[in-house]
C-alpha cells in the first residue's frame, strides 16, 4: 500500500501541475496577413502583426512569454484581435517562399528590429508600431486597446 500511495501522488501531482503550468491560451495565429485581413474585415477586429525572432530574440521571448500565454491577453485577443505571426527565426527551418513573404512583409512596414508589434485596422491602415512593453499582460492590453478603441 506504501508504493501505490506515493504513485498516485505523483500521478495527481502531474495531473494538476500540468494542467496549471499550461498557461498558454490555445490562441490561433496565422502566418498569413492576407489572410488575416479578410478575417478583420468580416468580424470587425483590429489586425496584431507581431515581428518576432522566436527562436533566438530575447525580448520576443519576455513579449511571448509575459502576454502572448497569458489569460487575459488571450481573452481580449479573441474578442478583439486577428494575430499574425511573422517569424524571423535562426533554427527553425522555413520555406524559401515563407522566409521571401515574411522579409517582405518586414520591408513593407519598415520593421528594423525585433519584437515589432503593428497594429492595423480592418482595412490595412496601420493605427501604431509597439514593441515589448513591461508590465504583463493586462497592461499590453490596455496598451493596444489605447489605439483601437
């Protein structure tokens, strides 16, 4: 009975953990920002481009990490928000077509550094340029509802 005891401890204790320590919202990022703007269009919501390096940028990892994962961002974001990912990353492999879209993307709205977040209305108009803010994720939010509302 000792043995079984402990083991359905740590099977509890992995239950529970895990389900606690999955702080990420299951939140839907497209890599497409074409896409991304016919979704805006229809369901009347602000476009979320964030320029990351996500394999290597610190600060893209503190942004991700501190808002992009939390509850309360994910919960505006889904409300208010289409979010693209465009990544620059050094280890991860990516198409030739995906790092040309990507680099081009990046030239268009003259991002010259990483995380550079830009927000853009439901028809491609760019309401800002932000980037890593401190202060977590309810105040990343009221940051970016600053500009859309």
């Amino acid at each position: 009975m000792k043995k079984i005891l402990p083991l359905s401890f740590l099977f509890l204790l992995f239950f529970f953990t895990s389900g606690c320590s999955q702080n990420k919202e299951d939140l839907k990022w497209t890599g497409n920002l074409e896409d991304a703007m016919k979704i805006a269009k229809a369901e009347n919501k602000t476009v979320l481009v964030n320029f990351t390096g996500s394999d290597w940028c610190q600060w893209c990892k503190r942004l991700s990490g501190e808002v992009f994962t939390q509850k309360e961002f994910a919960q505006f974001a889904k409300e208010k928000l289409v979010l693209v990912k465009v990544d620059f990353p050094r280890t991860i492999e990516q198409s030739p077509a995906l790092v040309n879209y990507n680099r081009n993307l990046a030239q268009k709205y003259g991002v010259q550094g990483f995380p550079t977040i830009v927000l853009l209305d439901k028809n491609g108009s760019v309401l800002t340029y932000t980037g890593y803010r401190e202060g977590g994720a309810q105040s990343y939010v009221e940051h970016i509802r600053s500009f859309i509302m």
